[in-house]
C-alpha cells in the first residue's frame, strides 16, 4: 500500500486535493493484476490551480 494525493481540475474550474491510497497484491515476487484505489474518509481539499500545475 501507498499514499498518494490525486488532483483533479472539475468542470467549474475549481481544483481539489484528495488524499487517497493504492494497493496492490504482491504475490511471490511481482506485484499482481491492476492496483486498486482506495478513496479515504479524509476529507478534500480546494486548491488554487496553480499551486497544482493544472
């Protein structure tokens, strides 16, 4: 498992930062199928657009 923070521009123009974690099966020696995306509770953040590259 890891942490990452997705951000996003939505249709209104506004972008957000949604802390998020991935986890993907390592079985053997290689990690297995596609990764799944857990959305966590935290909660998401506007951020100005900029500050995000987008």
């Amino acid at each position: 498992m890891t942490n990452a923070t997705v951000l996003y521009k939505k249709k209104d123009g506004k972008c957000t930062q949604d802390p998020s974690l991935l986890r993907q099966e390592f079985v053997g020696n290689e990690f297995v199928a596609p990764g799944e995306w857990a959305l966590l509770v935290n909660e998401k953040y506007e951020i100005p657009c900029e500050k995000a590259g987008l």
